[in-house]
C-alpha cells in the first residue's frame, strides 16, 4: 500500500463580511470613487432630487398598503381579522415605532444598503411581542460563500435565523449602489451648473490688445475690469476699452447647449437603475394624460411588485413557525394602487353585481360603505323585479264578478 508523504490539510469554506474594503480610501470613506472621480457616499447620493424622489416613492408607497393577515382553509385564502400580529403589522411594531415607519425604513435600507433591510423579532414565551430595526452595524450577518447561509449577529451575539426579517435588494446590490456612476455624473453635472452660472465656470469673454503687455500691466487691468465689471452690483455698466482693446465675448459650445438634455438623461438613469418609470420621479416630457394611468400600472407591476413579494416571504419566515407557516400568508393590499376613478368602478361593480359575479352588498364593501339588508343575494337588478306579485287587489280596487 502506498502512503502520499505530505498530509493534506482540509480547506475551510471561505467567509466573507460585507465590510471587506478594496482599498484604504474605501475604508474611510465607505465607498469607492466613480468613473467621475466623485466618492459618492449614501448621504451624497440621496443629495440628488432624483435619487431621494426615487427611494421616497418607493418605500413610503409599500408603508402606505393595508397589509391583510389571510389563513389558508382548503386551499383558499380567507382573512383572518382576529389574529394576534395584526395590530402589530397595522398599528405599531413596538413602543416607539409605528408600522408605517416601520416598513417605510426597511425599505429604505434595502434601497440603500447592499446588506438590505434588516429587523429582529423578539419573542416572548415563543410569542411575538416587537419588532425591532437597529441602527447600522448593529444588526450584521455574514455569509458562507459556499451555501450562500446567512449568520445574523446582534453586537456580536449570534441570534438565529429565524428570529430575522431580512428583506434583501435584488441582484444582492442596493439600486443606490447599481446607480452610483449615474450618480456621479448627476453630482458633477450639478457642480459644473453652479459653477456655469458664476465667474468661475468660464469667462464670458477676452480682452485683447493690438500689442503685448507686461505682467504688471495685465494684472493691472484684469484687477480695474473686474472692479468695474463684475460683482453683484456691476451689472450693466459700460464698458470703456483704451489703447485698442477689443472685448470678444465667448459662446457656448456643444456640450454646454446641450446641458440640460445632459441633465434630463442622468434622470433616466436613476430611474432606470431604480426601475421606476421616469415620470414618477418628475421627468414629465413624454407625460401625458392618457399614458399616466398606465405609468402607473407600470410602477406597481414592475417596480413595487417584486418589493412586496419579497417584504411578504421576509414576513411569513420570520413571523410564524414552522407548524404555522402552512396555514398563514401575509399580504398587502394593491387595491389602492390600482384603484380607478369613481365612475369607472361604479361601472365595473355594476357589471359584476349584473353578471352574479358579487353581490350588493360586496360591491358595496368595495366602496366603503355598510351592508344593507337583502344585499347578500345574488341577483341581476336590471331583470329581477324589485317586489314579489300581491295576491290581494288593491284597497281601491272593486273586485270583478267572474265571467
């Protein structure tokens, strides 16, 4: 039998923190620089109009939904009012943080973050009694990078899994981080826009002179010019020019009359990094009436859809146990954001009551309103009679003899 001289030692799965920085002025800073040369930090991000409309659209619409607590009854989903976590998930999530800005925060950190949105459920007695979001840092995990398990860690003392809301942003990178380079070229553009509209961008023209100066005399009369001319109060003054001076005023080339469509493109692709439609973020050129209700449409389908999704997986791992999990799904509810005008529902309810789809009474359930009385059958009331024939004749009535 042949024996391999050299012990082989076992190789360990490589774990990774989401700290790892690339260089020390990554450390520092918390980020890399862009193509631009701008470092372009969270807080600088959300610095820009299109960045902070985009995120606060977002995460304040998936805070606004009414969530629905629905238990599954022979493969049905019927809501379950009663259940002890909704006026945790409705009202507030513990003593100082109410639902809303519960929900609007996770998902401003999975907008911002590469980590996500993350919140620890406290269970007493195996119950839940809060929900609680930590600052930064606090609440971390790490990530083997051969399972892809996540190891969640609360100032360093592991806490399971499953005790973790964890909303994570797609693709495992923040939009903020995947629209970093548009970013920096929105910062640098809107610094070259403040500069532009001062004396520092460019000079708005030259003095020239028929023959050469001495360095005292063009320091001299740049000094007078600009004594004379510029300032906040030297608007309009004339000037005078001796010795043969000529002042030959500078135009903009290109680039500069093209500096708002440059703008406007860099709102494109915020909104594109965040798949938001761009007239929802202020971009109104090709807004019209018609294609508004559309963008809409788009903007729950494409952009708000897979957030909720994921937020209602996040919700039901960590909210129920393993022997509850079957029989409960947590839900937000859409009708809000694709809710028609009045006339166009009245006109759907009606079809709907017409056609025995829904009763009255669920119609009106739809609208807001109590139920009445006899709204619970299933009738059309375009053919059904609102009265049942009386066998008695009316009290004016004389009684005919019969024939």
């Amino acid at each position: 039998m042949i024996r391999w001289p050299f012990t082989r030692k076992a190789s360990q799965p490589e774990q990774k923190s989401l700290t790892t920085a690339g260089s020390w002025v990554e450390l520092i800073t918390g980020t890399a620089p862009t193509s631009s040369g701008i470092y372009v930090t969270a807080a600088d991000a959300l610095k820009v109009p299109a960045v902070s409309n985009a995120v606060q659209i977002i995460s304040e619409a998936v805070a606004t939904l009414d969530i629905q607590l629905k238990r599954i009854e022979g493969g049905t989903e019927a809501d379950d009012e009663g259940h002890r976590l909704l006026p945790l998930l409705r009202d507030e999530v513990n003593g100082w943080t109410s639902a809303f800005e519960f929900f609007r925060q996770i998902v401003f950190d999975a907008l911002t973050s590469d980590a996500g949105g993350l919140a620890w459920v406290n269970r007493v007695n195996e119950r839940v009694a809060e929900i609680i979001r930590y600052q930064p840092g606090v609440l971390s995990f790490d990530v083997d990078q051969t399972t892809g398990e996540r190891r969640y860690r609360i100032n360093a003392r592991p806490v399971p899994a499953s005790d973790v809301i964890h909303l994570l942003p797609p693709l495992g990178v923040a939009p903020l981080t995947l629209a970093r380079e548009a970013i920096g070229v929105a910062v640098d553009l809107e610094r070259h826009a403040a500069r532009l509209f001062s004396r520092g961008a460019r000079p708005v023209g030259a003095l020239k002179f028929p023959k050469g100066l001495s360095e005292d005399a063009v320091k001299k009369i740049a000094a007078v010019w600009r004594a004379t001319h510029e300032g906040e109060n030297a608007t309009g003054r004339t000037a005078i020019l001796a010795d043969g001076a000529e002042f030959q005023p500078f135009t903009f080339n290109s680039t500069d009359a093209q500096f708002l469509e440059n703008r406007r493109f860099q709102i494109l692709e915020i909104a594109r990094a965040f798949n938001i439609p761009a007239p929802m973020i202020g971009d109104l050129e090709r807004a019209t009436w018609s294609n508004s209700e559309q963008k809409g449409r788009e903007f729950l389908s494409y952009t708000l859809e897979p957030w909720l999704r994921a937020l209602e997986g996040a919700l039901r791992r960590a909210l129920f146990s393993d022997d509850e999990r079957p029989s409960y799904l947590i839900r937000f509810d859409r009708d809000d954001l694709t809710r028609a005008d009045l006339a166009t529902r009245a006109t759907v309810i009606n079809s709907l009551i017409a056609s025995k789809t829904i009763n009255p009474n669920e119609g009106r359930g739809w609208l807001g309103m109590p139920p009445r009385d006899g709204g619970d059958s299933f009738e059309n009331p375009n053919i059904t009679s609102g009265a049942a024939p009386s066998a008695e004749p009316p009290a004016n009535e004389v009684p005919r003899e019969p024939v």
